[in-house]
C-alpha cells in the first residue's frame, strides 16, 4: 500500500544540483523531479487510504451510537417495566395483607 517516500524538506532544500557551462544538468534535474513526483504520487495514495479508514470509522462510530441510543432505549424500556412488576407486585402483595388483616378483623367480631 505505501510507497517509500524517497525525499524530505531538508534534502530538497540543500539538494547540490552540477552546473554545466549552461546551467543545470537536465538529466539531474529530470531525476529529482521524478523523485518528487514518485513521492507525491505516494502521499497522494497514503491520504486517498487514511480517508477511506476515516470515513470506514465515522462509519462505525454512527452504528455504535445507534446500537447505544437502541440499547439506552432497551435499557429504560427494562427498567420502566421492573417498576411496574414491582408495583403490580406491591399491589397484590398490600391486597393480600388487607384480606389478611380484614379477614381477622372480621373474624374477631
């Protein structure tokens, strides 16, 4: 996937180009520039690649948020419904304690 990135700022900069009696050497010049662009070429792939994994994970990141809102929503759902067993439950269990306590009431009299 990733290409060496065959130069750096610091080389560039102090990259000693030969001087001919007309200037620059083409051919030195051509393989520097080949060198830069073989390394654009690399970054450009790297960052086509760290987009792709970064759109993969706000991808994954949006799932789990929905599987934590649908979870959170179970979750209430679960607990609302432990109150009203348990207050069906206090219920029966305060009806029968009155029939209890009435029941001997009653009796007594």
């Amino acid at each position: 996937m990733s290409k060496e990135i065959l130069l750096n700022p610091d080389m560039l900069y102090n990259w000693d180009f030969k001087v001919d009696a007309r200037g620059y050497r083409p051919q030195e010049v051509d393989k520097v520039l080949d060198m830069v662009i073989s390394d654009y070429n690399a970054y450009n792939s790297m960052i086509r690649e760290k987009d792709r994994q970064i759109d993969a994970l706000n991808n994954q990141i949006l799932e789990l948020k929905q599987k934590l809102r649908n979870a959170k929503a179970n979750m209430d759902i679960v607990k609302n419904s432990e109150r009203q067993v348990t207050n069906v439950d206090l219920l029966r269990r305060i009806s029968e304690l009155e029939k209890i306590i009435y029941g001997r009431n009653n009796d007594n009299e």
